[in-house]
C-alpha cells in the first residue's frame, strides 16, 4: 500500500462535488491511507450537489494541522463555504500538502483563482512563489497541486490546455477523470512523492522478505536511521546490512551511512 502509514484529511462542507470527494477518499484508503472526513463540530452529515452524504469524523476545531500530512479541499461550492471557518484554515495552514479539486466544467479558472485568494488571505502559499511584499506577519507555504476533474469528454483535453495557458497556475496540474479512472493512479503517485516518504522491506538471512508490511521512513533515511526505527537495541548493535533493490546488486553489503531507496529489501546483521 504506497500510502500507508499517512494521514490525510478531507474537508467537507455542504455542496461539494460528490465525486471530487468520494473517490479519491475511496482510493487513498484502498492504499492504506487514515483518512478522516473533516466537517465543523455539531454537524454530523454534509451532502453535495447531487445529493450524495458524507458523514463527518472529527470537527475542525478538534484537530490540528500537525496530525495530518495532506488535506484533501474538493470541488463544487464547498470551498466558497469552507472559507467561513477559521478552524478549517487554520488545519490547511498546518499540514504539508495541499490538493486543489477542480471541475473543467465550472469555470476552472475561476475556482483556481478564488481558492487560491482565500489561501492568500489567510497567508497560504505554494513552495517556490514570492511572497507580497506588503505581508508582515508570518506566512505559511505548502507543497500545492491541482487536480481537474471531467477531462473525459469531447473536447475537454483541448479545455484543459486552455486552462493551463490562460490560468498562470503557480502549481502543477494533472487532469483526471474520476469517472473512467484516467490518471487517478498517477494522482496517488503524485501524492506519495509530495508526502517525502519511501518503503523498505526486511528479511531475515535465509528466508523471503516480508513484502506485506514495509517500514515506511522519511525519504533520504539512512540504514542507521531505520535500525534505529526498528529497535533502539539495532541502533548499537547494527554491524552492516545486505540490500536488494534498483539502485545497487542484489545483497550487496551496506553500512550505517548508506541512504535506504524506496522499494530496498534490507537483512540486517548485528
């Protein structure tokens, strides 16, 4: 599961776009995400525009951004309602990544720039973008992406070009379709790169690895590092390793300060 070990929130206010929020729910559990819908407290059930509900898990102002690595802000109305809640802003403010659900259908431009004005206004700002001078108090800057939705039909991969030419987006953008599922396993790639993270695989001398529970560890761990996750009694006793993976030759010997590649199987030896 390429997501595991990551928590993800979904913030829902009424009129969302049904399926902008429900499939990628769906998915980012199916791999292995904890995904939480996020609504404001004393509302149990939010319901989008074609009527489909959702029932909330935690309230806003019982959680902190801290507790999440993404937030998930889906299309639809929903944001223009979101924007009303200074708890659910504070959460965005304090997570790692930032999704941006559009429709191509519904003026994408127009969505793209007014969720990025509310994120302005609350000093939310992408990676890698200069911020305005005139801001004094601290600001908040986020890996960002943008997903657009319903490029499926006639006509709509020429409308997304359009979108990206005339946008000036100041994020990436991948289009999809959560209805026939075109790019949606790139999407959750997308998200796996952007949560800085990589999965590594043990076997004891002798035996197959154990390929159905990886350690998930930051992204450039070293050996030490992850003998050190395992069991603080590795960490001394740690003598070297045996690797197999895409970046070295099958059981190759490793020491402490060699940087663990996502998808390594690793045999430790003390």
């Amino acid at each position: 599961m390429r997501l595991e070990g990551k928590r993800i929130a979904v913030l829902a206010e009424d009129n969302f776009e049904d399926l902008e929020l429900w499939y990628p729910l769906i998915r980012m559990r199916e791999e292995g995400a904890d995904v939480s819908v996020v609504g404001m407290r004393g509302v149990e059930t939010y319901h989008g525009k074609h009527g489909l509900p959702v029932e909330v898990d935690v309230a806003a102002q019982d959680v902190s951004g801290d507790e999440f690595d993404a937030v998930i802000i889906p299309g639809g109305y929903a944001p223009d309602r979101m924007r009303r809640h200074k708890a659910m802003l504070d959460l965005v403010r304090r997570v790692d990544i930032v999704v941006i659900l559009l429709d191509i259908t519904t003026d994408p431009i127009g969505q793209y720039e007014e969720i990025m004005r509310i994120l302005e206004e609350y000093r939310i700002f992408p990676e890698g973008t200069e911020v305005p001078e005139n801001i004094r108090r601290p600001v908040f800057m986020k890996k960002i992406s943008v997903v657009v939705n319903k490029v499926d039909g006639p006509g709509r991969e020429e409308d997304f070009q359009a979108f990206l030419e005339l946008a000036e987006l100041k994020v990436p953008a991948l289009p999809v379709s959560i209805l026939n599922g075109t790019n949606l396993d790139v999407f959750l790639r997308i998200i796996y790169d952007m949560s800085g993270i990589i999965r590594v695989y043990s076997k004891n001398p002798g035996r197959e690895p154990d390929m159905d529970e990886p350690f998930v560890i930051p992204r450039d761990s070293t050996l030490e590092d992850l003998a050190g996750r395992i069991h603080k009694d590795f960490l001394t006793k740690l003598k070297y390793a045996r690797i197999w993976g895409r970046t070295v030759h099958d059981g190759m010997m490793v020491q402490r300060d060699y940087v663990m590649q996502d998808g390594d199987i690793v045999e430790i030896h003390l």
